[in-house]
C-alpha cells in the first residue's frame, strides 16, 4: 500500500500554519517540536479541522480515505482518550465477540471489558485503544505519539507490539511526535517539521546517522546523538 500527499496547505487568515508534501510506503514518520504542524497534519487527514481554516489538500492513496473506516488513529494520551465513567465494554463500539478478538491481538484478557479505565494502567490503557483502532480493520493508522504518557517499559512495549500488528495486519503507519528515538525500528522514512514545512526527509537512517540541516542536529542533540542505533 502506499500514500501521496501532493499537497498539504492550511491557511488561517491568509497565514501559512503548514504547506507540507510526502510520499510514502509501509511506514513514515513526521518529526517535530511542539507547534510544527505535526497536528494539524493528522487532524487534516481525519478531516476534523475547523471550517474556519482554509485547507487545500491533494492525497492519492491505494485505498480510500475514510475516517472510521480506512483510517483510524492511536491518541498521544489514553488516560483522557476514553471516558472515566464508562467501561471499556460500552466504549468499543463492537460487539463481545469482536472485542475480545482484538484485545487478545494486543495481549489483554476479556476481563478488561468490564473494568473502566482507572482501572487499568497506562501501558494497558493503550493496548485498549490500540484493539479498537485495529476492530475498524484500518489501512491507514496514524500514531499520535502514543508512548509520551507512559513510563519507558511501556513504551518499548507499545512500540514492539505496534511493529508486530503492523507485520500482522498489513496496514501503513503515519507517526508523528518530537521524540525521534521512538521511530527506531518502526519507521522506514521520517520527514522533519518546522514551522508548517519540511526542511529536511529521507530513509530513517540515513537522517539518523547523517542529518544535513542544522535544526535536525539540534533534534538529535541532547545525547540522543551518542545513541548506537541498532543496524
């Protein structure tokens, strides 16, 4: 499968807010500081910008965008995705036979249907979401830097269990966050975000080990450069 953003432009007030384009398969991730446009890229795709934005969008896919249907996301926050005073059964939006399937696929028992989710932890909380974007049977899943509220287990757990679906299921992965060590073996490309444009793309890698421009340095700064990435 794969997605063509030919062109992504979104205009508040005659301002330029994000003037992107990309192209990908399989796996593709969009690097940036909080306010770069990584937000606004997903909620264009979803469709859920507000009327009063000027959107002009371009996207050729192997399949039909479709929110809900082709196209499901994994929020950056499971303690505020799902309601507090509802158990997980009554917010799947399937039924139990399905339900369980899915949760099984992320390696949760159908114990879970019945709690509510203050319940459960953090690392399980995104499990459960992650089984409900799945039951939609999605081509196309976006991740909204789904491991910043979790605590690092969780996180490399989230991230292997991601990658193995991935493998399963078959679908493409759009991932956006600041936090360029969690596309370490789940995204093929990356493209990095500044300022509603992309300075500077290519095979993960590549910029990884040999970024071009300035402000991808200083993202890889902070330690995180005297990383060993695994080959």
């Amino acid at each position: 499968m794969s997605l063509t953003c030919k062109q992504l432009l979104v205009k508040s007030k005659g301002k330029t807010l994000l003037n992107i384009d990309f192209s990908f398969a399989d796996s593709f991730a969009l690097i940036g500081e909080s306010g770069s446009g990584k937000s606004l890229t997903l909620k264009a795709l979803l469709g859920m910008l507000p009327q009063e934005l000027e959107v002009l969008m371009h996207v050729e896919t192997s399949y039909v965008l479709e929110r809900g249907q082709s196209i499901a996301m994994v929020p950056q926050n499971p303690f505020t995705a799902l309601s507090p005073l509802t158990t997980i059964a009554d917010q799947f939006m399937q039924n139990t036979t399905i339900s369980e399937a899915y949760l099984k696929k992320v390696e949760l028992g159908a114990e879970v249907l019945a709690r509510f989710p203050s319940e459960l932890s953090g690392g399980q909380l995104q499990r459960v979401i992650i089984a409900m974007a799945l039951s939609l049977e999605p081509k196309l899943l976006l991740l909204d830097e789904p491991t910043t509220a979790l605590d690092e287990e969780s996180k490399k757990t989230i991230l292997s269990l991601i990658k193995q679906l991935q493998k399963s299921f078959g679908f493409d992965i759009l991932f956006v966050t600041h936090d360029i060590e969690t596309i370490e073996g789940l995204c093929e490309d990356v493209a990095i975000l500044k300022d509603g444009l992309i300075i500077e793309r290519g095979n993960t890698k590549e910029i990884l080990y040999h970024p071009k421009e300035n402000y991808t340095k200083e993202l890889l700064g902070s330690g995180f450069k005297q990383r060993r990435f695994r080959a």
